[in-house]
C-alpha cells in the first residue's frame, strides 16, 4: 500500500514538473519574441513562476514588464496563461537574464600604460551582463591603444580601460620650433601633458623654464605659431 501511494505521488510530482518545464518555455519564448532577444547572446532563468496551467504555448501568453528597463538581470513582469479571450490564470514571474558576447579578455596582468596584442589579449565568449561599460569585441579596436589601467587576469576589458597611445607624452623632452618664413628658432623642452598630432599641449622651455601652449608635430616636436 505504502509503495503504491509512493509510486503516485512520484508520477504526479513528475507530471507537475513537465507542465512547469512546458510553461516555463513558453514564457521564455514569449520574452524572447518580445524584446527580440538572440537566443545566442541571451539566456533566460525563472526564479519564481506561479503559473500552474499545463501545456501552454508562446501564443497563449501575454506578459506585462513591471518596470521600463531593458531586459537584463533581474527581471519581473506579470503573466497572463489564455485561451482565446478568457484568462485561465496570472501571476508575477521573477527571472535572471544574461546576456553573453564575444569580446577582449585579458589573458595575463596588463598593467597601466601596457599595449594590447595577441599575448596578453584573446576573444572568448564571456557574461557582460554586470558591465557598466562597453566591452572590447575586436582586435581592430585596440589598434593604436594602451591600457588606461590595470587589468586583472580574466577581466573584460571595456573601453573605460582603453586609451590612445598619445603621440607626445607628458615628461618627455621635445623640440619646440617657431618659424614664420623669416627666421626658424628652436628650443628644448620638456612636454607638461599628453597629446596627439594637432593638440594644443603646455610645453616648458627647459633653457628659460617658461611654459608655453604650442601645437603637437609629432612624436618630437611642437611648434608655436606664428
């Protein structure tokens, strides 16, 4: 007798089950189709669903998000189980959703200033979901790039931990050339800040210890204009 009722309960918790795991599905699916989720890029975990209605479909659930936020992390929205006009039942449904890329993960301690290539970078599938700032999907983005900090083995480098490689660097001795087609000076200086071609940087002249705005050259000079 006792075995009989074990056996019983076992089929019915197993028969609760596979109505859930049919639900479930449905309202995963319903979520994807609703917010044009890529099932390669995005996986979606119920942690609570009440809804109790055995083998819905997609087509026979609607769902009400609770807040106006893009679908990512935790997530909660109303469901409704249908059949054609009449609601069979509803309740709120909690969710985690994830989503995965394609993007730049460090593959050694990259300290400050250090350049990127193909030793202490490689492309891997990872969870961006928690990032706050845009990940890294290519190697053609780094071209010309350094660290802006340290990155930690196995982190995902995001553009906050980019920089371009400047062309004149603060600290480093430059030449600074004034010519206005009558006469060409030059002098030794000691750049004061970053910057590329075309900027506009402070530079110290190291002979008077003025400093001075003048115009990025190149990787060694600066030029005041005339």
């Amino acid at each position: 007798m006792k075995q009989a009722i074990a056996w019983t309960l076992l089929l019915i918790l197993i028969a609760v089950k596979l109505f859930a795991s049919t639900t479930d599905e449905a309202i995963i699916e319903k979520m994807m189709t609703m917010y044009q989720l890529d099932t390669n890029s995005y996986e979606i975990e119920l942690l609570s669903q009440p809804i109790r209605s055995a083998d819905l479909t997609a087509d026979q659930i609607e769902i009400r998000p609770l807040s106006q936020k893009d679908p990512l992390g935790l997530f909660t929205i109303i469901v409704k189980a249908m059949n054609g006009e009449e609601v069979l039942e509803q309740g709120q449904v909690r969710m985690k959703i994830k989503k995965y890329a394609e993007v730049a993960v460090a593959i050694d301690r990259i300290s400050r200033y250090d350049e990127f290539n193909q030793t202490n970078i490689a492309l891997r599938r990872m969870d961006i979901t928690n990032l706050y700032e845009k990940p890294i999907g290519s190697f053609d983005e780094l071209d010309g790039t350094r660290a802006a900090r340290n990155v930690s083995k196995g982190n995902v480098l995001t553009t906050g931990a980019v920089e371009v490689v400047p062309v004149i660097e603060r600290g480093r001795e430059i030449k600074i050339v004034f010519d206005n087609g009558v006469c060409n000076i030059t002098a030794v200086g000691i750049a004061m800040e970053n910057g590329m071609a075309g900027e506009y940087v402070k530079v110290k002249n190291q002979a008077s210890g003025k400093i001075i705005v003048a115009r990025v050259v190149d990787q060694t000079a600066v030029a005041i204009d005339p």
